[in-house]
C-alpha cells in the first residue's frame, strides 16, 4: 500500500501547503514580469491576473519564502524563443536567467492540464533554481517538485506511474534524466517516474525533504550528500528501495483495474491514436519535405540559416535536444 501512502502524502503536501496560506501571506508570492508581443496580449493579461495564492506549493516546497520577480515571456509559434523548445512543450523556463517562456498555440498536455498548472510547473522550476543557490538540481528532483507544485496528483498520473514502472526498465536516477532530452514519450516516462520518486521521498522523509536538501545545496553541498545530511541515508540505498517497493502487481491491482481507471485508460488510448495518426501525417509531410529538398539540393543555402533537423516518427520521439543548447526545462 506504499503507493497508497505517497499518493496521499504529496496530496497532503499540498493540502498542507494552502492552509499554511495564511502564514505565507506575510511574505511575497513571486511577482510575475509578463511580456507579449501585442497580438498575445489578451493571453499575458490572464497570466498577469493568476492568483498569486497559486505559488504557495512552490514556496512551502523549495523554502523560498520571497522568491522575487519571475520574467514570463509570452512567445509566438515560430518565434526565436518558442523554437527553442520541443514542438510537443507548451512552456519552458531558463532558470538562470529567471525566465518562462509560455507558448499559447500549444494545447496543454499531460503533466499539466491548462494555463495555471503550466505557470506553476514553469515558476517552480525558477523558485528551485533559487533556492539551491544556482547549483545543479538532478533533473528528475526538479521535475518532481514542479509537478507537485503545480497541481494535485490524478488519476492519470497514477496509470502513467504504473505504466512506467510495471513496463519499463529499471533505471537509475541519472538514467531518468537522460530520458528528458528525448522524445515525448520518452519525457513522459521520465516525468510519470520523476514525479513517483519524489513522491515517494516526500513519503518516507517528510514534506519538509525538498527544501532541507535545497538549503543544504545553496550552502555549498552537491546533491547527494545535502541527501545525505538531509535524510541521514545514502541516495543510492533510497533508489534501490524504490525499484523494490514498486514493482509489485498487487500495489497497483486496485487503481489499474478501478472503472475511473479503465475510462482514463480508453481516453488515453483514444488520444494515442490520434496522435499516431498525426505523426504518420507529419512523416508524410516529411517526405515531401525531404523530397523538395533533394529537388533543390543543388541551390546553396541562405547564409546564416540553421540546418533543418526536423524529422519526425510515428510515435511523436521528434525534437531531440540539440547538443551546446544554453540550460532549459520543461
Ligand atoms: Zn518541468
């Protein structure tokens, strides 16, 4: 039943986080610098008017009580800036530079589930930048924290942490950050299980984990032993119990076999299909592409123009991170 019992510890987490509300309010929500260009402006005005009650989460996550200004760039499809991102992202966020990008056209998907969710994720991953002082955060513990931060666990979430775990590889840690500069599928894999390792450390050490570790980091610690000194156990012990605990049937033969979890399962699969069929649509329109190209392959290219890399597959895997990129999450 531990699966049980992180599930309702992170919806604890949150819980607890929006009654400490009224405490918080003493200190500063983070102020969101919203920029558009003038067609989008209608869309920066509703990020502008988030409640800023919303990054409560964030701040009782990573103890960054006056996290400062957020700079929130609204980008246009095709722009420089949404171009930097994989076709699948409807968001990214620069940490060092204290920016999110947010890309309108793009019809949020899991993990997030509109507007607001895609805003906490994103300033989330600012606030946990911060607060470990600039240091390297593993990338599946900053997904997880964003995640939590950014909505309350579903139903969904659980069928994809089954789905991950029940029919995936056993990965470590680091291998799971790996699958981020992937495709979506594989970035959906990598999120389903960052976020049940997360929660499964907020489970066994407490909601107060994340940001003993953020604080041990901004002193100067590396990650795995601001763990250590944080949780008094070695990291790598921590992944091995995980991989043990979960892969058992019986832990998830109650919420695979539920009807709300059948009537997920056939929405998901709906919409899988749908994007099968897009993708071979865009790998038609690939062919074409490439086809016109070997047709002009001998006019010379713009100078100054980049390389069009943009092959696509049936399962959506495009948008492999181009290496010497400046530092992104999503
Ligand atoms: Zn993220």
């Amino acid at each position: 039943m531990e699966a049980l019992t992180a599930r309702i510890a992170a919806r604890f987490l949150i819980g607890t986080a929006a009654l400490l509300g009224a405490a918080v309010a003493v200190s500063a929500p983070p102020r969101l610098v919203v920029e558009s260009p003038a067609p989008l402006a209608a869309y920066a005005r509703e990020v502008e008017r988030l409640d800023p009650l919303a990054f409560l989460p964030a701040m009782e996550l990573t103890g960054l009580f006056e996290p400062g200004d957020v700079r929130v760039v609204v980008a246009a499809e095709g722009s420089a800036l949404a171009r930097r991102a994989p076709s699948w992202a409807v968001a990214y966020a620069v940490p060092a530079e204290g920016t999110v990008v947010l890309i309108p056209t793009r019809t949020p998907a899991w993990p997030d589930d509109g507007l607001p969710d895609v805003v906490r994720h994103e300033v989330a991953h600012v606030l946990t930048f911060r607060a470990a002082g600039g240091r390297h955060v593993p990338r599946w513990f900053d997904e997880g924290l964003a995640m939590a931060a950014g909505r309350p666990r579903v139903l969904e979430d659980d069928l994809r942490e089954a789905l991950a775990i029940l029919t995936g590889p056993r990965l470590r840690f680091a291998d799971v950050d790996g699958l981020f500069g992937g495709g979506r599928s594989d970035a959906n894999r990598a999120y389903a299980l960052s976020s049940a390792f997360f929660g499964d450390l907020v489970a066994r050490h407490g909601s107060a984990l994340p940001k003993r570790v953020l604080r041990r980091m901004a002193e100067g610690e590396p990650f795995e032993e601001a763990f250590r000194s944080a949780t008094g156990v070695p990291f790598r012990d921590e992944s091995a119990g995980f991989w043990r605990s979960r892969r058992s049937v019986e832990r998830w033969l109650p919420i695979v076999t539920s009807t709300a979890a059948v009537w997920t399962a056939i929405v998901l699969l709906t919409l899988w299909a749908v994007r099968v069929a897009r993708g071979r649509k865009r790998a038609r329109l690939a062919e074409w592409e490439a086809a016109e190209r070997t047709a002009l392959q001998e006019q010379p290219l713009e100078p100054g123009l980049p390389k069009d890399a943009g092959d696509v597959d049936a399962e959506g895997d495009e948008d492999r991170k181009e290496p010497g990129e400046p530092p992104l999450v999503h």
